[in-house]
C-alpha cells in the first residue's frame, strides 16, 4: 500500500473502501469486516449512506478479533446538505456520525456536496477539528471555481477533495486546482460505476495482459499514479482482493497517456449542474 500526506500531516492510505449503496446494516457490517481482514486501512461512509451504524460496528468486530487497531484504520464520513444550514448544524451533524459510528473521533469529515450554506458548514466542521472530533476536515463534489472561492475564504484549508475520477471522466483541471492548494485528490466511482463497456474496454484489456492484471486493476492502478486516492467498492471478498492487487506494477507513460485518451470532459454518473437534480438533493433526508 502506498500513501499519500495530507497537509496536515496525517498519512491517508492511497486505497481505501467505500460502502456506498450497502443499506442492509448485517450486510454493511459483515462487508466493512471482510474489507478489514482483507487488507483495507482506509474505510468510507456518510451521513447520507444510512450505514455509519453499521460500519462502526465492523470495526468493532475487526478489532475485537485482533485484525487490526483503531489507530490503523482511516475512518471518513461525510455531513449530508440538509445539516449544511448553519455552523450549529453541520457540527451536531459531525457528533450524530460519531454517536451512529460508536467512536470518540474520525480520521476526515467532508461535506458531502456544494450545496446549503456550505462556508457556514464548513466552519461547524473547523470546530468539530479544533475540538479533536476528526483528525481532518475536507469537500466532496467541489468543482475548481467553488473550491477556489472556499479556499480564498476559510481558516483551513480542506485536507481532501473527494470527486468522480476514472478514464472517462479524468478532471485534470480539478487536479491542477487541488495541487494549487495542497489537496489530495480521492475518487468516487474510480471504475466509472461500471459504464462505458470499462471492464472488457479494449485499451486496458491489452495493457493488463502485458501485466498480468484485469481492466479493472489497470484503471484503479492508473489513478494512483496520478497521486489519486481511490475507493473501489465490492461486496465480495474475491474482487475485494483484486482491486487491492495494484501495488506490484506500474503502468508506463506511454500508457499513462494511451488512457488519457478516453477523457470524455464531462460526467455520465451525475450532473450536478442540473437545476431539477440539485432541488432533489437539497429535499432529500439522509
């Protein structure tokens, strides 16, 4: 495992696992257990996910088996926008999520999207890190023109940007932006959630056969260097394992740039310059 310095000073592991899409709490649990035990530091939810509960509990287990130690675990959760109203509310949001969780602290706390009253909740998280509550503070969903105007305008600079990154949609512009300012980058859906034909693609077919490795594993290998922290997400042990095998090759720069290729410009997940699309979000309860 590699991993990448936040401008804090923490290590965050350049590999970690999300639980996205994983409602059913047993589930959830027995999945975050098995991503432990598989090999996985760096554990993902929010707010807005409906299974903190259950993750905390995952690592209860994992613990209490001698898997692992809190302190070897990088545990992120995320603010929803209906608790991004006020300062007040985004840092009772950061102490439900540690309440659900069964933790005295997280290691990064991102408001979910761009949406509410973001530099109002921006300053509720800066208070749940000054008091200890997280480790780090960061955004999700900032795309370069908002994450330049927060940046220009808070106490702390967000450790972690986390946004859609794969081949087909690669924001090397946002990744400029982020390096500006000292922020890591972290994709969401770094296999595009499955779209565009990405694992039988032709391209990374034969450049992982070179290597020994699936499509998959080409892609995932290829945003991490590009110094991007990743969240693949599976349910089964089996896959688990092989998006964690990314760490004994490196892809060439002449197929570094082969992928660069396939950059389309734009989302085909989520559109969140879409007016009807960003009233739904701002009405939907976490």
């Amino acid at each position: 495992m590699e991993y990448v310095t936040l401008n804090i000073g923490a290590k965050m592991p350049l590999e970690g696992f999300g639980v996205f899409q994983i409602p059913d709490a047993a589930e959830c649990e027995q999945v975050v257990y098995d991503a432990i035990k598989t090999g996985y530091r760096l554990l993902d939810t929010a707010a807005s996910y409906g299974n903190e509960e259950a993750l905390g509990k995952g690592v209860k287990h994992a613990i209490a088996d001698g898997l692992v130690t809190r302190e070897e675990l990088f545990i992120t959760t995320k603010v929803w926008i209906t608790d991004m109203k006020t300062e007040d509310s985004a840092y009772e949001a950061v102490k439900t999520s540690l309440r659900k969780l069964d933790m005295p602290y997280v290691d990064l706390v991102l408001l979910h999207k761009a949406m509410g009253d973001y530099f109002a909740a921006y300053r509720g998280i800066t208070k749940a890190y000054k008091e200890g509550l997280t480790k780090a503070i960061g955004v999700s969903n900032f795309y370069p023109f908002v994450l330049v105007n927060l940046c220009a305008n808070v106490e702390v600079i967000p450790a972690v940007n986390q946004v859609e990154l794969h081949p087909f949609f690669q924001q090397e512009d946002a990744l400029a932006v982020m390096k500006e300012y000292g922020i890591a980058p972290q994709a969401w859906g770094p296999l595009a959630e499955g779209k565009h034909g990405i694992f039988k693609d032709p391209l990374l077919t034969e450049i992982g056969a070179k290597y020994g490795k699936t499509a998959a594993q080409v892609v995932l290998r290829w945003n991490t260097q590009r110094g991007v922290s990743i969240l693949p997400k599976s349910v089964h042990v089996e896959r688990m394992e092989q998006n964690l095998d990314i760490w004994d090759f490196s892809l060439t720069n002449e197929e570094m740039e082969q992928i660069k290729e396939k950059d389309l410009g734009h989302s085909e997940i989520i559109n969140h310059f879409d007016p009807q699309l960003v009233k739904w979000l701002l009405s939907y309860k976490a």
